[in-house]
C-alpha cells in the first residue's frame, strides 16, 4: 500500500508540543526520519498559529509541557510563531532528507475570527497549506478549551456548540483549505459519566456541520487520532468532495499512525488518491 501525505504535523515550532528546549518531544528532523523508515513519500508540517486574547481553561487540561503557558487566572499565553525559524529548519530537511516531500503549512485556531490579523503577522502565501480549526468556544464573554467547558455544561450541550459555530467558521473567504479534526469536541468526551459517544444522538448536527462545509467547498479532515466510520459516510451523503488525511501528530512516534486502516476506510466510501500524495483525496 502506497501511503497518502500526512497532511496534519506538528515539530518543536508549534508551542504545545513543548517547543525547541523540549526535544523529547520530538523535532522536526526526528520526524522527517521516521516518514522515511516507515515510507511516508510527504507530510506537511502545519504548526499551531493561535491568536486568541482571551482563551480560558482549567490548567489540568493542559499537559505538564505546556502547562506553564496557563496563567493563576486560567487564562493561556502561548509564545509567538518563530516563522523565520521554521522556515529555515523546513530547508535544513528538505536538503538532508531530499526523497522525502516536506510542505508547509499552518493550522489557525478559529480562522474565521483571527486570520486578519495572522495575515498582518505573517505571508501566508509562503505556506503550502493552511488548515483551519476550531479550538476554542464562545462562553460567558470569553474564548474557553471544550475539556474545560465539559465541566461546565452537560456533555451534549458542548458537542452541540462546538457544531454550533461551524458555520461560521466557513462562512467567509479565509484562505483554509481544509477543516480539521470535526470531531475535536470529542477528544475529552466524559465517557466514564456519559458512556461512549454515540454519533446518532446527534447525527443532525453532525451532518449539518458537514453539510456547511461541503458547500464552502473545503476538504474535511479524517483525522487519524480516532477513526469514525461514519464521517466520511455522512461526509459524502452530505455532498463533501474532498478530504485529507491527517495524523496530528505532535511526536515523531504519532505520525501517520492510522493510516493503513484510514486508507482502506475511505475507500469503501468512494474516495481515491490522486497521482500525487500531498494532493487531496476525492470522490
């Protein structure tokens, strides 16, 4: 079997994976080795862009890495995206791993209220993809982690939010080309108290998300972290045409881990490689 690109990666330049002064965590260079042992042809490593101003969460919900980052009030600080430094580091790869393709890329927490000013920072014309991705919800005035809002709401309630702004998310012209990790709410899903998610309790919901984004014309990430396999079921009932692949890997060890099975998951619904791996899968 002949892998797809990894199209969702992330090395020491996104800040929670514990940056440069934390290499067990693992670099870009580590990763770019093991695509190669394991026969990846590409990956793009698309680092955390986060703008937000006021982003709230219970600091147990952030790793002991990372956890610095979250101040007595709750409230996140993350550090600036070093992009001069990511760019010479992608160079550095491309030179010492030359069989191998490495694109760039972002992925930017809640495009639809941050690209302005990421686009006032940064070109983002220097980045082979950009991702968007909804991290953060709306709740009480401010910007707050869905682990955290678990805590707060009952469990339905957040994944119905979450679903809530996926509209707007796409409803403008930011330049993302891919939705990310639809299915993000559900990482912390509290299934000791609730059992395991069952996707029919909110399939309309689900398949409405679906449905906005198919029309804004995006991919949909099938994010290998957990395989669903009514995503990309629903994903195509629902008129989406594209999808990628994405590992979200944030150590050398996670990436494309799933694909084998992902491969064969979204097949059976239709979809195919094009000729070259980083492109986007379609039906």
């Amino acid at each position: 079997m002949t892998l797809p690109a990894d199209s969702h990666v992330h090395s020491e330049f996104s800040w929670d994976t514990g940056g440069p002064d934390s290499p067990a965590r693992g670099t870009m260079e580590a990763t770019c080795a093991r695509a190669v042992r394991i026969g990846l042809p590409a990956l793009f490593f698309t680092e955390h862009l986060d703008l937000e101003t006021a982003w709230f969460t219970d600091p147990e919900d952030f790793g002991d890495h990372e956890r610095h980052l979250v101040a007595a009030d709750g409230i996140v600080s993350v550090p600036r995206f070093d992009a001069d430094g990511y760019f010479e580091a992608i160079e550095r790869c491309r030179a010492a791993f030359p069989f191998l393709r490495i694109g760039t890329g972002l992925e930017v927490g809640q495009p639809h209220l941050r690209l302005e000013a990421a686009a006032n920072e940064l070109d983002l014309t220097r980045f082979d993809r950009i991702l968007g991705s909804l991290h953060t919800l709306e709740f009480e005035g401010r910007r707050v982690e869905p682990s955290t809002l678990y805590r707060r709401l009952p469990a339905e309630e957040v994944v119905r939010r979450y679903l809530a702004e996926i509209p707007d998310l796409v409803a403008g012209d930011e330049p993302f080309e891919i939705v990310t990790h639809l299915d993000y709410a559900l990482r912390c899903w509290p299934e000791e108290e609730e059992g395991p998610f069952d996707p029919r309790s909110l399939e309309q919901e689900l398949r409405g998300a679906m449905a906005v984004i198919a029309h804004s014309g995006r991919a949909l990430e099938m994010n290998t972290r957990r395989l669903w396999p009514w995503m990309p079921q629903w994903w195509a009932e629902e008129g989406g045409r594209t999808i990628s692949l994405g590992s979200d890997a944030h150590t050398p060890a996670a990436l494309a881990h799933g694909f084998p099975e992902a491969v064969a998951m979204v097949e059976a619904f239709g979809f195919r490689a094009g000729r070259d791996p980083r492109e986007l899968w379609r039906r």
